[in-house]
C-alpha cells in the first residue's frame, strides 16, 4: 500500500514521519510495526521494519533512528512524498491486567511505549515511563509521552539529563513497594531488554517485552526471524514482536 | 487486437490451474499466513513449504542473510512434519480458492516414500513436489538432486507409490542440468519444476564469520533470474513434460520471460516478500500482454522465444 | 590501535603485489582503454582480456544485457590474438605501473600450449591465468574447466610448457568446485582465481527471442557475489596454494567478505563499468579496515572469518 | 565525478539538463558523450550514455527523452541534485573541411547537433539544420540551434509543422545543386540514418552518423557495442559513436 507523508521531521540521527494510512491506522495496537519498503540510492533489498508509535484516526507516526542505508534513505524523505507500507503486523502488548503499568524504554525503543502510554491513559490505567539513552538527545518522546499523562524519569549514561547511569537502574529503584497488579513493559536494545527480564523475574511481575531481529519477510512466511521461546522457535514477526518476558530464552535471541 | 479474454488455464502433468502463476515452496508458508495480503482467487496455486516426516526445528539463527538484488536463507526446513501438515494445516489450506500443492524431504529414500504415501490420496491435495536439494545422509550428504542415478531411482520409487501428479524440483548447483531433468522425466515426473535456489555465502566483517549460523544458504530473488532462465530454456529442450519456472521472478515481464523460454507455468518465491502482490499482478500483466499480442491463451506463448 | 601502515603487499603464487586487489580479465580491456579513469599505481595489477593463438572477432551482437544487479555477457573472447598481444599491447602494458598477467584461452589443449609457449618469458608479464571456460571443440564442447581429469591435464601440460607463475581460473557452472580445485593444485598451478561467471540468459519480451545472438552469456555483477564467496570459502578450505576471489565485488566491504572467506586477493570486474574508481577505493577502505581492526597486514585477515 | 544539476527544465516526454562539470564542458567535442550512473526506485544497473548537447564554460547541457527507468529518473531530477558523471567519452564529428556542413537530426538526435552547429558556426562555416520527428512536439532544440546563426528547416510525419514527411525527404530536395566542400553529419534513430548514408552515397558527398548502441561500460572496454565497420567490428562508445557514413555496414548494425 502506497501512504503518503504528511509530516516529516529530521533531528540529529533521528527523524518522526506522519502517515496517511487510515486502514493501518484504524488496526493498529501497541507494539505492532509496518514494513517499508525503501526505495532509492543503494535501497535495501528487504523491507524494513519500523513500530508503530503513535495513531491519530487515519494516520500513523514513526520514530526513525538512521543506522544504515534504508533508516538513511526513510529518515530523509519529505512530506508529500509516498512510502510503500505493509501493516499493521504481529502482536502487540496484551494489556492485560488493570493496574498501573511500568514502561521501560531505551533509545528508539521508546517509539511503542509513546502509542501503549496512550492507550493505557485512555483506559485510565497509571503509566510511569523510564526512558534511557546515552545522552540527552537520545531521550526521545519524553515529551509527546508526558502529554499522554503518564510520569516521566529518565536516565542518561553520561549523565548530561536525568539520573546518570543504566535506565534499569532507575527500574530497580521504582519498583520496590509497587502494589500488586503492576506490570512491566519494555522495549529497546537486547541487553537492556534481557536486564529488564531478570529484575522482573526477581521481583515476580509480569513483564512484556518488544524484541528485534532481522526480518525478511515480516510476514510469519518464511521463518527467518526465529527466537527460542519456551523451548520452541517462535517468529518475532508473527508471535512477537512482543513476548512474555519470562518465556524468551534470552541465551538464543 | 483480440478482443476476447486471453485463456490462462493450464495443465500442469495432471495438475489443472486457473492461471499459470503459483506461490513457491518455503515463500509462502501454509498459505494462511498470507490471508489478507494475497487474494487466492486470483492466483494459480500455491506450493507449501518442503514436508518431512517427522517435524522440523530448523537451523540455528541467523537464518537469513541480505544480499543485493536477493537474499540467502538457510531455514532448515522447519516444518510441522507430514502428521500435523495433514491434520491441521492441510483442511485450512483448502480453503483457500486455489490449487495447493504439497512439496516434499527428506533425508533418505524411506523418508520420502512414507511422507509420500502419508499424503497420498488427501483430500484437497492437487499435486506433490519433490524437494531433492536435501542432504542425503546414506550418501556422505551428496543431494539426491546433484546425481542422475540417484536422483532417477528415488523418483522412480516414489512414483510408485502416488497417483497424484508428481513434479520434480531441481537444483541448480549442478554441472549438468539436462542429465537431471531427464532423469527425472525417465523416472516417471509429471512436471519439473526449475529451480530451487543457489548455494551461497556472505561474511559478517564486523564479527569476522558467516553471517548464516549453517554458514551457507540458498540465493533466491531477482538475483538468479538469468541463471534459472537459462535452465528453464535448457531443460524445456531437453525434455517432454511441462516445466514451472522458478527463480527471481517479480513482475508479468519476467513471467513472460520465462514462458517464452519454455515454461509452462511459473512460480513466485521470494517476491512476495517485498511485494505480496506481485504474483497477483504477474497473472494480470501476462493476461494484457496476451491480449495485445492477440494471442487466444497461454499456450501460444509457451516456448515462443526458443531458437 | 595501530599506528604503523597496514601491510597490503601479497604474493600470490610466485606473483608479487602491492596490494591484493587487481582487475579481472574482459573487464579492463588491454589497460591503456582505462588510462585516465583508473591510477594503476594505486592498484595491485591488472589481467588482460583472454589471449587466443589466433585473433578472434568476438561473437555476434547483441553481447550484452543487463540484469538486476548483474549483467550477462557473450563477448566471445574477441580479441587480438597472442602475437599482436605481445607485438603491440604488452609493449604499452608493461608502462602501467602495476603488475600484468595475460590470462590465456583455447579450444584445443594444442592451443593453450602454443599460446602459453610464446608468452613465457616476455619481459613484463608477472604471470599468466588460464581462462578454461572455453568450450573444447573435440570433447562436444565440454568446458576444460567443468571436469577435473580434462582440467587437470590440461594443466599439468601447460605447467611444463612455462616458469610463468600459473594461476587457474575456475567456472561455478559444476557440481563440484572442490575437485576442480584440487585437480589444479595438483596439477601444479600456483593460484586459483574464483571464480568465473554464472551461465545465464534473457529473453527480450517484445521481440520473443533471447537477448543475446549467443543465446546464453555469463552473469557477473553483485548478483553473483553470494555464489563467488561460498565457492572461495570452500575451495580455500581444499586446498593450500592461495585463491583470488573474483564475482561481484564492488567495495572495500565486499573484497574484506572474500578475503574473510580465505582468498588472498581479489579481482574487480563488472564494478569498473559502473565505477572505474572501484578498484582504487577498494584498497584504501581495506587499508582502513586493517588499521581500525589493529591488524599489521592483509595476511592477519586471510581466511581470518572461517570457521 | 559528481556534477550538480544547475537547472532542470521538463517538457512532455523531455527534459533539458544543465550540469556544473568543468574538466568535462572543457574538453568535449561535439558528438562526444557522457555515462551517467542513475539512482532511485528501479534504478538500471548499467550507466546510461546521453550525447552532449551544448557546453558553456564550465556547464554542459544534455537533452533526455524519457523511454524507460534510467531515463525517465534522470528527467525527473531537480536543479540542486547531483548526478554521477563520466566523460567526454567517445569520438566526435571530425569536423573535417572549410565547406558548409548540412545536419540532419531526428527526434533527440538533435541533441549532438546543437553542440555541434554551435562549434561550426564559431569557425564562421555555414550550416543548415533540418530536424525531423512524428509531430511537433518532437522538433527539438529548434530554436536554441536557431540563435547559432544556422538555418533550420523541419518536417513532421503528421504535417503538424513544417514540410509533411520524413526529414530525409527534405534532406533529398536541398541536397542538389550544394557546392563542392559540403558535408553531412546526421544523428537519429538507426533507419534514419542508413538513409542519410544511402542519399549521401549516391551524391557522393562525405557524411558522418552519430550511432548509438546499448552500452556496458562506454569506455571502451568490454566489446559489448560492437557494430561492423569496414568489415571489422568496432566500438560505438571508442571509435564511434560518429562514424563515416560510408564505412558502417549498415545490415549489422
Ligand atoms: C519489530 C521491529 C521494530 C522496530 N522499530 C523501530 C523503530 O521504531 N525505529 C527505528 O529506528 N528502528 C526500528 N527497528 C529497527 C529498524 O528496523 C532497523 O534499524 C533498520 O531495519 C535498519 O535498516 P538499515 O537499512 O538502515 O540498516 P542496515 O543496513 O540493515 O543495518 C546497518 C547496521 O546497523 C545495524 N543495525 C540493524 N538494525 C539495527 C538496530 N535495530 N539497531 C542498531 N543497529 C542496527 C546492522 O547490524 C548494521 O550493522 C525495528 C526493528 C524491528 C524488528
Ligand atoms: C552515444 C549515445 C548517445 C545518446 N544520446 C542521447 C541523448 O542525447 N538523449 C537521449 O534522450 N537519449 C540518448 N541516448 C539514448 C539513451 O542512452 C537511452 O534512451 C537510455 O539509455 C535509455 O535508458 P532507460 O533506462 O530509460 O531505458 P531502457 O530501460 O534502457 O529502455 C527502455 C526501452 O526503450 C528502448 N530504448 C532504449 N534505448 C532507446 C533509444 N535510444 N531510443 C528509443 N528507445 C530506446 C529499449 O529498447 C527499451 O525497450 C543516447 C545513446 C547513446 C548510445
Ligand atoms: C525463505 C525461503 C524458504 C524456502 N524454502 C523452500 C522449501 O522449503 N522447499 C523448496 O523446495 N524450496 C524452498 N525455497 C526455494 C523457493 O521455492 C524457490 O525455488 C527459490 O527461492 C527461487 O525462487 P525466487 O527467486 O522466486 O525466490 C525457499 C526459498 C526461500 C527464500
Ligand atoms: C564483459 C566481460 C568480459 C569478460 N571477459 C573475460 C575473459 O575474456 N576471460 C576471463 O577469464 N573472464 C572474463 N570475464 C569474467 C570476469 O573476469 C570475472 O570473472 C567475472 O565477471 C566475475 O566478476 P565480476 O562480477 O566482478 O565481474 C568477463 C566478464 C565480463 C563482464
Ligand atoms: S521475518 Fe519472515 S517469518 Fe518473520
Ligand atoms: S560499451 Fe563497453 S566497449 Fe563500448
């Protein structure tokens, strides 16, 4: 499907694209992602993945860190310009329970925490966000994401904002006393992730994390994006991207 | 200018199909995965991915390796294994308003032979591919698919054991594929299906190692195109019974291609990755290609740019 | 890190380079075509065009076409023949400031001899590779390069015909590149050069025909490279005269994969038409390479990603 | 070489690009080319040679008609953009003689024309232009080969300006009668100019054609742009693109 940017905004190594995709829009859940398909100066053969961050009616946004070719080439596009997009895809957070929800993100893993903020406000559910980066400038969405009504703290690892350290020290001082019913969530890089899965597996909360792995298809077809889950292959496209914490192997990811 | 509607119905060795344009094994899942983003009604068929007997995990990750203009992958053949395939999947499978096709592995002739005779006769099941690009472990894993003799005696088995049309899947990573193919037609197959992918590799230089846990895969996509035209064009002079035309193909353009080579069908596979419509738009695009050549089917185009 | 210059100097079977990256055979002509678009003396060396006993006009056109991320060719080894080659542009050749192999290519073994007779010993040639993708018009058309008996004593001919460093240029279209390579090596050749181009086609879809007036040409570009660099991994791994990776090389990236994968140098092809600054580029970024990584020369990174 | 585009103008199926490329306005000759190296969606593989149609100083101009991918990303490219440039390959029109030069351009084999009517007219030697396409719209660089001082005729096959018919129909009416000295030089679609080269042999008046082929490399070195010339193959892109009418065989071209 053809989408055409509406909003496009570059900052440093990152870039937010707004979407016209009413019928993407209209399915989404937190934590699932499209797939693009980049096209350009030495474009990608695949397409790339991307989560969803955030919905309004008919439109979507996207959080978009340059790494590469294909992040490079997405990041720099103008609005009013189209993008070739599939979704939305896999599954996302459960949501499950009622009580207040802890959301832990780290760099451009904040991006499905901002649009599962949301949702949870809107269900009147407490939101606490912790987000990490290296410095200042990697703290994204703070904003947007206190606008959803959730607290906010962050943590920078050379401490130019916020506490100085690892965003999962932040999570181990927030989470003593917390009332039953508190669940966690988490989405950013695999060390990060598998730190937040030990310290929920020690203080017993359920905790729901958002994983990456390299997807060809994006689509559940052809098994290339497999993680041990539960002692069984599952497909972070098609099972996941979020997962239970405590099911991941986290030694095969 | 022919004003009426081109026919596209093919007959495939005994298998029958709308249209000339199918979804290739391993590309497609067991079709359901892809409910929503192809319209079935529109395509040929669809191949499911290889079937062994028993179910497979596959391969250690990473499985997929990016490439330019295509991608390796080293799946492993993870299955559900012939029990489940029939159990579960297979009464979803037909469901979908199109030909479904079971490709088959296994790593000794037995294997083969049981999973064959498993599926033998299930309702729904319009055809069985072989998949003869696996390892076999009786023979210090030469494929069955790089040697004639061997190749020619286990689909002569086989064919013994089915009454459903049986298309042979070659390899490609072979000297001679004309010795292959007409094994295999010699051996009883109704239809040879061209090709499977190519063996190859690709380094991580940050790591310093393959990037593919099994350290080689099989290259698929627009990539090998040239590479299984050729083959298409040699094995269709070679031998009598249709031939599927597998291999980087993306667009009607290149299913034309393949026909004018000799194919008689073609088979979308890693395409639909970038583009789940692409097998779709192929059967359009051949349709108005036909109807402004003015040709009345398919047919007249098969094998019409062979010299 | 290291402060000091990486060593890039190789010495690939008697043939000393300054660095490992040269420019393969057909695809810089006879040099002096790339004067002005290539700086010789920033490169390791060059291979000329294959050499025949006799002139050869090439075959007919079109000779080309292209592909997705590749092209195909079916030049026909047009070229002078070995006595212009050695009359005329060796003289001009040899001014280029790297090193120059002829590579050398027949359809008799008679040929080759004859061919290999006159060029040893001629002042500037620091090697010869030989080109057995040709057909050999006695055994059928059979390619002395895709079966080891014929391969290995063509070879074994030709090494007592010369004190030329001899390198062997293998074909990918086979069953069994392992083989081939130890065929050569035991054979007496010094190097191998991995690998040549994949057999392939096109068919043009309006005029219904193939492409090319050959029919089939050989697939290069980087639609190649994942089969190039599993086919150097596994003939590095067979036998122990050093490989020159070739197929689809167009960055320093690609060239660290293959040199990873155990080659000792690499050849530029099909990348100089799209850049002729490629191969230059190429050394500077695998310098660059060596140096972020601490390595004291290329020699730390051959086959430094097997496994 | 990057050479950025200094201004870009579309109209229809053509595009009219100006490129800031010093080293290569200052050595081109008329007839000469240039390869460049396309990127984007659908991007061909192969660089794509386009005739130098005009140089100032430091600036070329090319003319682009749009028949496929390559072609048509180029004519959609923007003045501040760059393009991947290689030239000036290839040998020109000789240029040969005092006497006055007819030529003959079909379509966007005006292009050459331009570039080299411009070179003639700065030697002070007269020329006339005759330019021929299906209809108007394909007369191209009329007026700008106008400005030259040349005279310029035109004839379409659908009558919809100038003469009805085929510019070598025009071509067959002024030839008679021209003093001894003139010469011919024509660029065009290949039917074109093997009858430019059979009117020039029956008036036994010197004529030289600016062919094209599909190219691999277009410096000369992969034998892939071969065509017989002299009984012997040569190169389109190293010995041509112009050629002596009379030496091309023109059953193999
Ligand atoms: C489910 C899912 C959701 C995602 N959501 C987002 C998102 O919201 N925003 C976003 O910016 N990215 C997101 N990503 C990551 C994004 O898909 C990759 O960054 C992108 O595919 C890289 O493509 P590329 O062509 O730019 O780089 P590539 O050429 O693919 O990679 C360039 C280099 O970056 C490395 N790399 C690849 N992926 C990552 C990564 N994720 N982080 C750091 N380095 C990487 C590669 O190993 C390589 O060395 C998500 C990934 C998944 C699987
Ligand atoms: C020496 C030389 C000088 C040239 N000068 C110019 C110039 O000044 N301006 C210009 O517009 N073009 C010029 N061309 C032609 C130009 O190179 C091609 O039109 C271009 O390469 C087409 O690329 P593409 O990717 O757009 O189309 P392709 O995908 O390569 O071709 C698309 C379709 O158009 C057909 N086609 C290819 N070339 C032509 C052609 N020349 N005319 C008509 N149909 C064609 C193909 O057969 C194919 O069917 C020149 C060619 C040569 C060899
Ligand atoms: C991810 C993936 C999995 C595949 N799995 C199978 C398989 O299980 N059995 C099989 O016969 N072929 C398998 N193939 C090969 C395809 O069916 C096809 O022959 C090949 O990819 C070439 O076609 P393509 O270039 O259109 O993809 C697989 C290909 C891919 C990319
Ligand atoms: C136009 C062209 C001509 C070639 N001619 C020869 C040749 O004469 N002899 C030879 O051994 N290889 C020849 N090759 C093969 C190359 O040397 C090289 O092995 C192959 O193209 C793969 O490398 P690449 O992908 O970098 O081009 C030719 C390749 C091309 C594209
Ligand atoms: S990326 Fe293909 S199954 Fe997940
Ligand atoms: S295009 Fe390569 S020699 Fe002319």
């Amino acid at each position: 499907m053809q989408a055409g940017i509406i909003k496009a905004r570059r900052f440093g190594p990152y870039a937010r694209l707004v979407l016209k995709a009413p019928q993407i829009a209209q399915r989404a859940r937190p934590g699932q992602f499209v797939e693009i398909l980049i096209s350009g100066k030495a474009a990608p053969f695949w397409r790339r993945p991307f989560s969803i961050c955030r919905v309004e009616k008919t439109t979507l946004e996207l959080l978009i860190k340059v790494v590469g070719p294909g992040s490079n080439l997405l990041a720099n596009m103008r609005s009013g310009e189209f993008v070739d997009i599939i979704g939305p895809l896999g599954r996302g957070f459960t949501l499950r329970g009622r009580g207040g929800m802890l959301l832990v993100g780290g760099g451009f893993g904040a991006a499905p925490l901002l649009f599962l903020a949301e949702r949870l406000r809107a269900c009147g559910r407490q939101v606490e966000v912790l987000i990490g980066g290296h410095s200042r400038e990697d703290l994204l969405l703070r904003s947007s994401i206190k606008l959803t009504g959730a607290s906010v703290a962050c943590a920078t690892e050379d401490g130019s904002y916020g506490k100085q350290g690892k965003v999962t020290d932040l999570l181990i001082e927030r989470l003593p006393g917390r009332k039953p019913g508190w669940t966690l969530a988490a989405s950013g890089p695999r060390p990060m992730l598998a730190a937040v899965a030990g310290i929920a597996a020690r203080h017993e909360i359920h905790a729901e994390v958002c994983l990456e792995k390299v997807m060809a298809c994006g689509m559940g077809i052809c098994q290339g994006c497999v993680i041990k889950v539960g002692g069984a292959y599952q497909r972070v496209c098609k099972e996941g991207p979020v997962f239970s914490a405590q099911a991941v192997d986290w030694n095969n990811v | 200018m022919n004003r009426t509607r081109p026919a596209l119905n093919v007959n495939l060795g005994g298998v029958k199909l709308r249209n000339p344009v199918l979804l290739a094994s391993g590309t497609c899942g067991y079709g359901t995965e892809l409910l929503g983003q192809v319209r079935f009604q529109s395509i040929g068929g669809l191949v499911s991915k290889s079937i062994t007997l028993q179910p497979k995990p596959g391969n250690p990750m990473p499985r997929v390796a990016e490439c330019s203009s295509g991608m390796l992958n080293a799946i492993g053949l993870e299955n559900v294994g012939v029990r489940t395939f029939c159990g579960e999947k297979l009464p979803e499978m037909r469901k979908l308003p199109c030909a479904i096709l079971a490709n088959v592995a296994g790593s000794t002739p037995e294997e083969y032979i049981e999973v064959v005779e498993y599926l033998d006769g299930r309702r729904g099941l319009a055809g069985l591919e072989l998949n003869l690009s696996c390892p076999n472990v009786r023979r210090g894993g030469m494929e069955f698919g790089r040697e004639p003799g061997l190749l020619g005696s286990l689909v002569a088995a086989i064919r013994r054991r089915t009454r459903l049309p049986l298309w042979v899947k070659l390899t490609p990573n072979v000297t001679d594929i004309i010795a292959l193919a007409r094994a295999a037609e010699d051996a009883g197959a109704d239809a040879l299906t061209v090709m499977n992918t190519l063996l190859g590799m690709r380094m991580d230089i940050q790591q310093r190692c393959p990037i593919l846990a099994n350290l080689t895969g099989g290259l698929s996509g627009p990539a090998i195109k040239p590479v299984a035209l050729r083959m298409v064009y040699q094995v269709a002079g070679a031998v009598s019974i249709p031939v599927i035309g597998v291999g980087g193909i993306e667009t009607a353009e290149d299913a034309i291609e393949f026909i004018l080579a000799g194919a008689s069908a073609v088979q979308i596979g890693t395409a639909t990755f970038r583009n789940p419509g692409s097998a779709e738009q192929a059967v359009q695009g051949l349709a108005a290609y036909l109807r402004q050549s003015g040709m009345t089917g398919v047919n007249e185009l098969i094998g019409a740019g062979r010299k």
